[in-house]
C-alpha cells in the first residue's frame, strides 16, 4: 500500500510535470514568446536532462518517466522561443 | 562521501529550481507578461507547495528548502501575470 505521504508527492510531481501544458498550448496557439525567458527555459531543459540522468541511474522508473514527459514540454517551448528570436 | 548520483541529482535540483530566476528578473524589468500562462504558474505553485508539504512529513531538509525558494520565485511571477490581467 502507497502511504499518504508518497500520495502527496505523486500529486505534487504530476502538478509540476503536467504545469507545462497551459504553456505549451498558449505559445503553440499565439506563437508569441517574447515574455518568456530563453535563458529559463534553457537551464531548465538541462536541469531536467539531468534528474533523467539520476532517474536512470538510480533506476528509478517514476523519476524517468516525469522527466521525459517534462523535457518534452519545456524542449516544446525552447524551440518555439529559439524560433521566435529568428 | 555523497556518491556521484548525489551530485547529478543536486546539480538538477539547483538548475530546476534556479531556473525561474531570470524569468523573475524578465517580468520585474519589462512588467510584461501576456506571454505566460497563468494556468501554468498556478498548477505549477500548487506543485510547489504539495512538494514543500511532502518535505515536511518526511523530514528532508533538501526538499524543503527547494521547494521555498522555488515557490518564492514562482509566487513572484504569478503576481505579476495576476497583476497584467487587471
């Protein structure tokens, strides 16, 4: 059985990890991203390259998984953000 | 000794929480924030605040401390997209 603890921390990992989507859609609708921060985004997306890296070598599969999911939406935004600099 | 995994998994944590900074520093100096989705500040503040609950109940110091300063900047960001709108 999952204690209330781990509960907690699965809500709060699927809040931080699914938070990107709003933004996601808003720039993918607008392609405005003159208010958001490259450099953000861009230590971010290393940030999170790098809790894949501890996931997999710690083997942790939850920890993979919301990474990979993670760096799909951040990796979304910084090339919008990237583009939009052109 | 903290081990090699410690160290990736801390330099992550620092990059993702650390992130936020100069998206603090964009919105204080250009008071512009159309570009951001207040959906995603807001899950990503509610995220920020079970982490810091779930770093309390199991009593890590790490996680706690993240998750303040975390929420601090991310707070910040949210009263200004909040402010934009009015």
């Amino acid at each position: 059985m999952i204690d209330q603890n781990e509960i907690i921390g699965l809500i709060a990992a699927v809040c931080t990890t699914l938070a990107f989507i709003p933004q996601v859609i808003k720039v993918w609708k607008t392609k405005q991203t003159m208010d958001l921060s490259l450099r953000m985004y861009s230590i971010m997306f290393i940030g999170i390259l790098l809790w894949l890296v501890y996931g997999i070598r710690i083997d942790s599969l939850s920890i993979i998984l919301a990474n990979v999911v993670t760096a799909i939406l951040v990796g979304t935004i910084l090339v919008y953000i990237i583009k939009g600099k052109q």
